[in-house]
C-alpha cells in the first residue's frame, strides 16, 4: 500500500511540474496569470537592421506578486535586449532572467514583482529586398489578455507603410516619428495572431541616426522616454 501511494505522489508532482514548464499553458492558467494590458511595439530599423520588439505589460490586480512570468520569443533574436519590471511612475529596473531554447522559441522566464514588466527583443525576421521591407510578427497566445494594444513606428525613410490587419490610429511624437495602432481588443490563453508590415525604403539608415537629440551613454531601459513612450504614443484614446 505504501508503495502505490509513494508511486501515485510521484505521478502527481511530476504532472505538476512538466505543467509549469510550459510557457503560457497550464502552469499558467493554474497561477491565474492574466495580463491586463498588453502593450506591443514593433520598431523595424530603430537602431538595428532588423525589428525592436517592445512588450509593455501589466499584470491584473488579481495576480499575486511576486509572480514569475515566461515568454516565448524566436530563438533566433538570441538574448533579450531588456527585461525589466515598471513601477506606476513608468520608470523601470533590470530584472535576471533565464533563456531555454525550445525548437524554434527561446522560453524567457522571470520574476515580477512589480504589476508592470518590460520585454525587449530584436527580431532578425526583417526581410529586406532592395528597397522593399517585409515583416510578420506572431503573438504566440502565452497569456491571456484583457486589452492588448498593437503600435508600429514609422522608420524614418520609409515610404508606403501597409500592414495587415490595418492600424487605423496615426499619431506623431515630439520628435517627428509617426505611429501606427489598433487595439486587438481581449485575447485568450492560446490564441495567436500575427501582423503584417510591408513599407518601402530606399537607404539602410537607421531611424536612431535621424533622431535630433543623441544620446550621450547607451540607451537601456533605464534611458528617460525609452520605456514611458506610452506618454508620447496615446494611441488607445
């Protein structure tokens, strides 16, 4: 008798812990982790020839803190840029975390212990073909999502910028650069979706190169208007 039950008590942790091992699955679900806001920036050619992908996040007040947090992105950007967590004033702290390559997904996991987080990561699938760009990028449907919002910025140079579904919102921040959002409305856990982007641009120039005020050290997340764009970028309203 008492080696079925010592057999059964096995069976049991190990089920439980191959669940939160999956990124965005049971073990998810099982810790109640709902994003309420999801903010997602796709910078193509910002300061690197490829496509900044910003995730602004904000855990739902039912989540308890400290919570660990994992998400998927294409194990072929490599290390994130930035992984940090946000307090309410916007400003924002480096966080550890850990890498694990799962096929073609990097699992990125770490520890909020603030209701807002940062992710940052350059996605190499920018296509360039002479002066044509093309880009998707795939929300993998790791967590659900009360609101998730969708910005594109405009590289400067760039002409002719179409995506699919269409960003309909258009605004413009203090330092010349035009967005493009939508909001994507409430997402479950699992569902998936991709945008499109197609523009057209005749130099290699980056759009960090065109900007009127240079930095004067490295910009990380630490950097003033580099996590709050949020006040620049309304495009919610």
């Amino acid at each position: 008798m008492i080696k079925k039950i010592t057999l059964r008590l096995l069976f049991i942790v190990l089920v439980g812990l191959l669940a939160l091992m999956v990124p965005g699955g049971s073990g998810a679900a099982q810790q109640n982790i709902t994003l309420s806001n999801l903010q997602i920036d796709l910078w193509p050619e910002y300061d690197h020839p490829s496509t900044l992908v910003v995730y602004r996040i904000t855990l739902a007040p039912e989540v308890t803190l400290p919570a660990v947090l994992t998400f998927r992105i294409p194990a072929a950007a490599g290390e994130p840029n930035a992984v940090a967590v946000r307090d309410v004033n916007g400003s924002a702290f480096n966080v550890a975390y850990t890498r694990e390559v799962q096929g073609e997904w990097a699992v990125i996991t770490f520890q909020a212990t603030l209701p807002g987080a940062q992710l940052e990561y350059y996605d190499p699938g920018l296509e360039i073909n002479g002066t044509s760009r093309h880009y998707i990028y795939h929300w993998p449907g790791d967590y659900a999502v009360s609101s998730a919002l969708i910005i594109v910025q405009n590289p400067l140079g760039a002409t002719d910028l179409q995506t699919l579904p269409p960003l309909t919102n258009r605004t413009q921040d203090q330092s010349g650069l035009v967005y493009f959002g939508q909001e994507i409305g409430a997402m479950q856990l699992g569902q998936t979706f991709d945008v499109t982007v197609n523009y057209e641009k005749e130099t290699a120039d980056l759009t960090v190169d065109f900007l009127n005020v240079q930095p004067s050290a490295p910009v990380t997340t630490d950097t003033p208007g580099r996590v709050a764009i949020n006040e620049a970028v309304e495009l919610a309203k």
